[in-house]
C-alpha cells in the first residue's frame, strides 16, 4: 500500500510569529528528517497523479508568499527537494499584500513587510528549478460563497494568467481556506484543472479533485509534527477510518 503525504506551509520567516508562518529551521528540521526517513519529494500533481515512490511526499505552499522563495528554496536545493506554490493571480500582479481577512491584522505592525509576495519573476525562477506552480485563485475569496459566473472566473482566469506569466501549463489549484464542495469542484473539473488540493485530514479516501494535506504551523512543536506525518500521512488512512467507522455501526 502507497503511502502519500502531502504537507501544507504558507510563509517562512525567522521572526514573524503569525499562526500560518514557520521558521525556516523549524522547516529545514521537518523536511530534513523526512528525506532520511526514505520519502521521496515529487511535486503536489505528481502525488495525486502518478507518485514515482510508494513513499512519496509532496511539499506545497499556499499564497506564493516572498519569503518562501528566500528561506525554503535554499533549504530545498540544499536536499534535493522542489515543492508546488499556489498563486493567487491578482496579488501577484498587483504586488500587492498578501493581508485578506486573518492576515490583514499585520499590516500596521512591525511584520508588515512579511505580507508581501514573490513576483512573477520569482514564480518562474523556482519553476525552472523543476518546482510546480498552481493556481491559488485570483482574489482568494471562499469559494463556496460565490456566484457560478464568478467562481468561473476566479478559476479560469487564474489558471490563464499563471499560466501565462510562469510559461508552463499550470494544471492545479489550492482551494483558498480549504474551502470547497460538490459545484466548487465541477468547476475546478471545467476549468481544465486535473488536480486540487484541499486541506482536511482525514477526509475519507483522497481524490484528485479534493487532496487532504496535512497542515503545519507555527505553534507545531517538534513532538507534534512527528505525530502528524506519522500517524495522518498514510493513503489508506482515511478509508481505514470509513472501515472502522462502518464497523461500529454494525456492532451497535
């Protein structure tokens, strides 16, 4: 039986204390102990699609926040490691804060510049390092909440413009906040994607169109870390649960 995990980051700093941010030797320390444990790293589509290893991991970073390219990628190199960062489109384009609601708090403090994102040139840099880029959206909105005309837009026209600007076929997308149900994932389906990642787990069995991964943060200790890849990694985890669950019910 496989065994796939995909981890879920945002931002890496030294100093900033946010929730979504991890140190970079907090990360080097995570990503280090995984590659000696024998898993080997293949971009987010690659996971859902067709994994090289039985053990293989995927390592993805929402919001293509500038320090990902300064922290992460040196520490990636260093051990032979790419990962997949999902854009959000019209941030990238406008160069503008990454400070929608949750993170907007940040903006008037001392950490403000820890909100800003890479550039399209940046995005194509990693991508010539052999690293994924997706689609985050345009705006990052919950996309549940939206209408079918702008839920297609925010999709289709965040595929095309990364596309465009990184010069590659971008195939997949991170739904904002995990957000996402039945109609969300028709029109991920329509919109030419072939692959989403989510980020509840477990979620019952993975599919391609609703990946769970596992988050980290910046209040994940090293103990608690090691519980997560160990104990929620496993590609058979989630229907192992529906098994359990399934059997409770018939025996009461």
């Amino acid at each position: 039986m496989s065994e796939l995990l995909v981890l879920a980051y945002h931002a890496i700093s030294p100093s900033w204390a946010a929730p979504l941010s991890v140190t970079p030797d907090a990360f080097e320390r995570q990503i280090t102990k995984l590659v000696r444990m024998g898993w080997v790293s293949a971009n987010f589509s690659e996971v859902v699609r067709q994994p090289p290893k039985t053990k293989t991991f995927a390592i993805t970073f929402d919001d293509a926040f500038a320090s990902v390219k300064t922290y992460a990628q040196p520490i990636l190199r260093q051990l032979g490691v790419t990962g997949t960062v999902f854009a959000p489109s019209d941030y990238i384009t406008r160069q503008a804060p990454l400070a929608w609601a949750g993170l907007d708090e940040w903006e008037l403090t001392a950490d403000a510049d820890e909100l800003n994102p890479m550039s399209w040139n940046d995005l194509g840099e990693l991508a010539e390092l052999g690293w994924e880029i997706g689609s985050h959206t345009k705006t990052h909105p919950q996309l549940t909440t939206l209408a079918d005309y702008a839920l297609a837009r925010e999709l289709t026209e965040s595929r095309k413009e990364c596309s465009e600007q990184v010069g590659q076929p971008v195939t997949s997308i991170a739904y904002p906040y995990g957000n996402v149900d039945d109609r969300v994932v028709a029109h991920t389906r329509d919109a030419g994607y072939e692959a989403a990642a989510g980020m509840m787990w477990p979620s019952g069995r993975p599919n391609r169109y609703d990946y769970p991964r596992v988050g980290v943060y910046h209040t994940d200790s090293w103990a608690r870390f090691r519980v997560k890849v160990g104990r929620w990694s496993h590609s058979n985890y989630g229907a192992h649960l529906i098994a359990r669950r399934k059997a409770r019910a018939t025996a009461s």
